[in-house]
C-alpha cells in the first residue's frame, strides 16, 4: 500500500508538537533516614535552649541563662518513662489490586513495633495514575482511600510514616511500599457486532449463508426422509402438492482481532482528550460486545513490542485481554520505538479485523499492508483527535491547519481506495453511531491477496 505525500512534513512537525509519548515516570523518593533520630518537638526545645545560652554568652549577662530554663524543663518531662518504640515494620494491604477508572481503591498500613507509642505522622508520595482522597491515622494503622484517574498499570508509590515516642522526643521512620494496580479502561457502550461474510464452522449466534441447524427460516425444500415432520410448511406443501420442510440458516462464530494504534498519544489541545485513552475505551467496548454474542476476540497493540492475544471467547477473557496491553501505560511511560510483523496466529483466516488509529503515524499503513495480504476482512475506526487551534490572523497555523487536514484527507483516501471500510468515532459518543453504516453493508467483505 502507498502512503499518500501531501502535506507530510508540516502534518508530522504538528504531530510532534502535540505527541505526549516521551512523558517519563515519576522518580521514586529518596529513602528515609535509618534508626532513631530527633523529633521536631525536641528540635524546637533545644533550639530555644541553645539560642538562650549564646545569648547570655554574648550579652554577659547571667539572668539570660534562665530562659534557657524553660526549654530544658520541658525537655525533661518529656522523656518517655517507658520504653522506645523499636524494630518498626510495615504491612500493607490494597483492595482491589484490578479496578476500573473512576473506582476507589482502599489501602491499609499496619504498623508492628516494640514499646509504646504517642503517634503516627505519615508522608504520603503518591503515583500519577490515583487521587488521595481520605486520610485516616489510628494508633496501629493508616488508612487511605484513593481514586483510579486513568486506565493503565500504575505504581501507587510510597508511605514514609514516622513512629514518635510517648514525649514525641524521638521518631523512627518506617516506608511502606504500595505496590502496583492495574486499572481498567471504561468501555464505550457498544451494541452492535457487524460479522463478515464467511464465518467459520462453530456453532454460534450469528446467522450464516449455508444451510444448517439454525432458528432463521430462509425457504423451503423438498422433504427428505429422516427430516423432523414438525417442520413441515404447510401452506407450501398444499400448494405444490408435495411434503415441503423449513430450511433454516446456520448459525456461527465469528473470529474478531482488535488491533491497537498505540504508536502516538495525540493530546486534543481543545478538550485535552487523549488518543490513547480514546483508543483503549473504544477497544474495550468492541471486545466487550462480541464477547457478548459468545464470539472470539483477540487483540494486538501495534506500537514497540507488539503484544497480543489469540482470540479467545468468555466473559472473564475480557480480563485477560486488556491486561494484556495494559503494560502500553505504566506510570506515564511507554515505548513506541520500532515496528515488528504481526505474528500468524494473532489473525486466524477470516477473522474481521478493527485497527483504531488515530491516523497520525505513517508506519500504520505498514501493518495494514500486511493485514490486507491475508485477506482478512478489515475496518478502520479513526479517533480524530488532535486537531490543532490557530491563533486568529495567524496565517501560518491556518496553512498548517489546512496541511494537517489534507494529510488526513489523504489517509483516508488511501484506505477508500483500497476498499478498506473506514469509520469515524468521536470520544464520548456510542461506538453504535460510528458501526451503524457497516450494517448498511449486510456484511464485510474480505480483501484480496
């Protein structure tokens, strides 16, 4: 397949400018001090004590020395008459560990120690992926209530917390690694399944052009001894004088690959919708359809390492399948470097193929390339995002609003022309208004090789 040339190089200095790709990780916090150290309270003391004696020093005057008094006192009482808190460990728990955006995770430090304690002061570090919402600190333990911001695998960060004796002379710091969630993306609602014209041979729900074991009635036929006589259609055989069956339409399975574009994360400089994000909540609603109807569907991110998954069928594959690419995301960071082929079993023969793109990278047109010489039949769910927003009288950005434009104009072309079946899906509609000119079609057809 060609790759259309108008307005290349301007459409890729905009694509540049807006790609969020080499957003990095955050880095974790230094470690915190070992051991027994000095508290703020005991700082603060022997601080006034200390500025009151260089104050008499200075002055010369002996009475200074009795502001030095107060401090020392109260340093006094506060030494614990028990013991320290010693040989301090953390445990963490985090339910659930598997959540969708939007949900609540909980978590719960249990502290373990020796000896007593006044109270616990923790230092939250919190990763990119969750909100802290609620805080609570008891004597044992601390609580924290979280919510999931964006699909992906996030590292929930750290807690340093800080175990004060009775008299809160002396701390010790403990840090309580949260470890990892895998976040879910909300799928977009997605009723309908569009199938393509052949179907493998597996007994399914959706209706075939063969002949066989369905509840769909698509003419009558002569009867055949050993035929099921409550099939009989009477008016038919009244008419032609002679027995006449129902002959009804097989039913089948269709095989469905959703390949992912996830060589870009275009920003939307307007809505600061992500490509990515849209991309994800698209495919998640795809598979969660045909899954629906007890199809297999499998899955291929496009993009680096390519990651995939043979279709499969089942509710719980759901699960499987999107922790399969969830690792496109982890922590704001993911590699887009390179392209590799697209291995033979990720796409069975016949299966119908949905590639979600955003159309702003040329190297997709490599991995249609290869879908296309296997016959497979083929629709392209565009996310167009990332249009950029000229400043008026700006006369360069409207030239390059117009490149930017063409560049797409020319993509699809492309794929018209190849008679690949391409539909637009907007972020926040139903994935039914960008499906329902397929069904215009009765069915997809497949390329050639």
């Amino acid at each position: 397949m060609t790759e259309p040339m108008p307005a290349r190089r301007a459409a890729a200095a905009v694509r540049r400018a807006l790609d969020g790709r080499h957003d990095g990780a955050s880095q974790p916090p230094p470690p915190p001090p070992s051991g027994r150290r000095a508290g703020e309270r005991a700082l603060r003391w022997a601080t006034l004590a200390v500025v009151a004696l260089a104050a008499a020093l200075i002055t010369g005057r002996p009475w200074v020395l009795a502001l030095a008094a107060t401090p020392l006192v109260l340093l006094a009482l506060a030494l614990p008459s028990g013991p320290r808190p010693e040989s301090v460990t953390a445990e963490v728990e985090v339910e659930p560990r598997r959540c969708f955006e939007g949900e609540q995770v909980t978590v719960r430090i249990t502290l373990s120690y020796e000896g007593a304690s006044a109270r616990l002061d923790p230092g939250v570090a919190l990763g990119h992926g969750v909100r802290l919402d609620h805080l609570a600190v008891g004597p044992h333990r601390v609580d924290l209530v979280l919510t999931t911001r964006r699909w992906g695998r996030w590292t929930l960060g750290t807690v340093d917390v800080d175990v004060y004796d009775p008299g809160g002379l002396a701390r010790r710091t403990v840090r309580a690694e949260l470890g990892d969630i895998a976040v879910f993306p909300v799928p977009d609602h997605a009723g309908l399944t569009p199938v393509p014209v052949r179907l493998p041979q597996r007994l399914g729900e959706h209706t075939a052009v063969q002949r066989g074991e369905g509840v769909e009635v698509i003419g009558v036929h002569p009867y055949v001894r050993g035929e099921r006589q409550r099939r009989i259609h009477w008016p038919a055989t009244t008419r032609r004088g002679t027995l006449q069956v129902h002959q009804f339409a097989a039913e089948r399975t269709a095989d469905t690959v959703v390949l992912l574009d996830v060589l870009a994360d275009v920003v939307d400089p307007v809505t600061g919708t992500s490509s990515l994000d849209a991309t994800f909540r698209a495919a998640a609603g795809l598979v969660r359809a045909y899954l629906r109807t007890h199809d297999r569907v499998g899955v291929v991110s496009i993009g680096g390492a390519t990651r995939w998954l043979r279709p499969g069928s089942g509710h719980g594959y759901f699960y499987r399948i999107v922790e399969s690419v969830l690792e496109v995301r982890k922590d704001r960071a993911y590699r887009t470097e390179g392209l590799t082929p697209l291995p033979p079993p990720a796409l069975p023969e016949g299966a119908l193929v949905y590639l979600i793109t955003p159309l702003t990278d040329q190297r997709i047109f490599d991995v249609l390339h290869q879908v296309r010489g296997r016959a497979n039949p083929m629709v392209v769910v565009e996310i167009p995002t990332g249009q950029p927003v000229p400043e008026p009288g700006d006369t360069v950005g409207e030239l390059a609003l117009r490149l930017w434009r063409a560049d797409r104009d020319a993509m699809r072309f492309a794929l018209l022309e190849r008679g690949i079946a391409v539909v637009t899906h907007r972020p926040g509609e139903t994935l039914d208004l960008a499906l329902a000119p397929l069904l215009l079609r009765t069915r997809i057809r497949g390329g050639t090789r």
